[in-house]
C-alpha cells in the first residue's frame, strides 16, 4: 500500500485500514514513517514478507524517506520526488514477486508537477509507463457494478470525436480480459453504453450508436464475446438489468461514474486493467480538506485492499491452470 500524497488522508487511512483488515488481508505500508498519525502503533520490515510475523495491531511499514514532514491539508512540491520514488518502487516489489499487488493512496498531481515536473497525467498512466507503457483502462468497481468508462478525462465536447472504433474495440478487450483474468470470470457478459439518449433512436438522435459502437460490439460477437450494445443508458443500471452483465462499457466518464458512486459511494474501488501486475486504489482524492481531523472514511481503501487481495488470487489461479 503505497503512502500517496503524504499531506492527504492516505496515511491516516492506511492505518484504519490496517485496524480494519487485520491478517485476513496482509500488507505493509510504504512511505516515511514521520508521516503517519501521531501514535500509530507500527513497525519498520525489511521485505513484505516479514509482515507476516507483525500483530495486526501494528502497521508494518517498509520505510522510505522524504525530503521533508507533512502538514495535513498542506502539500509540500519538496516531497514529490519521495511519492513518485515510492510508485516505482511498489512496481519493483511486484514485479519481483516480493508482493502479489498494488494498493495506491490519492496522488495530488499539482504538487508533483511542481516539485519534480511530473509528466503524466495520474497514477494509472505512470504505471502504465513502468509497465512497459502497456495499453489500460480503467474500471470502477464495486460488490453491486463494475464499469469502465471508454473515454475518461476530456470534455464532454470531445467525447463524439475520441470515442473511435479501434478505441472502443481496445476498451472492450482490455475489460474481457481483465474480468477473466483479474475476477475469475469464465465467460465475462459486457454490455454497451450507446453515447446518444436512447442508444441514437436509429439516428434520430445522433449517428455515432450505429456508425461507430453497433459494428464493433457486432464482430466482437461474432468472436464469440458475449457482448450486447448499444443499449439506451438510461435503462442499463437498475436491478433486474445490472443482473444481465459482468462490466458495462460507457461510452464517457459521467456516464459509468454517476451510477456506481450513486449505488456505492463509499465502497468503489478505481481498478487498473491491462497491467502485468494487479492495482487498485479507492475512489477518492486526497480530500486535503479533513486530512488529519480523524474523519475520513476508510471505506474505499479498505475495499481497494480486498480486492486486490482477491484479484492477485485469481491471477494465482489463471496462471496455474
């Protein structure tokens, strides 16, 4: 578990998390020790591994340190080069074999802009770059849905003209294969979000549903995906229809996140598909506004961990078969 913005929530989170999970979910905490709550109760380890032997009381921390303290709520540019030193490192672990995944706190990019140039855009894409710049996609996930947003951080403006055949073709594969992969489903069942109202109501409401996202889910199915699009958005998320697919793929950012963080607020977990090594992280920022008041909510981080856990399980199984 990776220490994020150190002026944020993450560490304090980390250590309810820790409170929380115990030894049914192991892990250990990387980051400068000086920035975690006064009175954490924790212990410094060599290698993950020897967080076994730590009572699930104590926070076992591999130590790595940074320029400067934390204020909470007061990001310092001089601990940039530490958070970014701290991503590489997670990465190192599991691609060492030294820890089965990765569970990352809130970055606040400005800070990492300004105190070590920081090029990328978040989290996901510098782990794509360690990875060998590997093509990803985000989901979020919770119990109760899984999405993956096709087009992520752009206007909506943009969405039409970014939304492109070979993209949503790579998006839907990225998540068939991560849902095999990453949640032990044999046969994932996706379902499409059209980008008009009503799918484009056979263009009367726009082209792109039968021009660009109809023809792509037509041959992946003809592959034998079990695929179906594009379906009107505004019917793909209650009960009884949320029961007919594994992940929807939406076709922009609001689209897939307004419904999980209205079913699941506290509990999705941002999941990074397409990696060679397992990541997630809770769906939230740094929230520099309560950091260090003792009122955040664990929650998010806590079903980041557990799922992790239990992806790094599944890859287990994947890769023994």
């Amino acid at each position: 578990m990776t220490c994020g913005e150190p002026a944020g929530i993450g560490p304090e989170l980390s250590v309810q998390a820790r409170a929380i999970l115990g030894a049914d979910v192991p892990f250990v905490w990387l980051g400068d020790p000086r920035h975690l709550p006064p009175g954490t109760t924790w212990t410094e380890v060599r290698t993950p591994s020897d967080a076994a032997d730590v009572p699930s009381d104590v926070l076992p921390v591999l130590t790595h340190r940074f320029a400067a303290p934390n204020t909470p709520g007061q990001p310092d540019p001089a601990n940039a080069i530490g958070v970014i030193e701290v991503i590489s490192r997670a990465v190192a672990l599991v691609q060492s074999g030294a820890a089965s995944a990765i569970v990352t706190a809130p970055l606040h990019k400005k800070a990492l802009k300004d105190g070590a140039g920081f090029a990328f855009p978040g989290h996901t894409e510098y782990l794509a770059h360690l990875a060998g710049d590997v093509p990803v996609v985000m989901m979020l996930a919770s119990p109760l849905l899984r999405v993956v947003p096709a087009t992520i951080h752009i206007p909506l403006a943009g969405v039409p003209g970014a939304l492109t055949p070979a993209l949503l073709e790579q998006v839907i594969r990225l998540t068939h294969a991560g849902l095999i992969r990453d949640f032990g489903i044999a046969k994932p069942r996706i379902a499409v979000a059209g980008l008009n109202p009503h799918a484009g109501e056979g263009g009367a409401m726009g082209h792109e549903d039968a021009a660009v996202i109809a023809p792509v889910v037509a041959r992946l199915a003809q592959e034998g995906m079990a695929v179906t699009g594009p379906l009107p958005a505004d019917t793909m998320f209650h009960t009884r229809a949320r029961a007919r697919y594994d992940a929807a793929v939406c076709a922009y950012h609001d689209q897939a996140l307004i419904p999980i963080k209205t079913l699941d607020f506290d509990g999705g977990v941002n999941v990074t598909l397409g990696l060679p090594f397992v990541r997630t992280s809770p769906d939230h920022g740094t929230a520099f506004d309560i950091a260090g008041k003792g009122i955040a909510l664990p929650d998010s981080l806590v079903a980041a961990a557990r799922m992790a856990w239990d992806m790094a399980a599944a890859r287990s199984v994947q890769s023994s078969r």
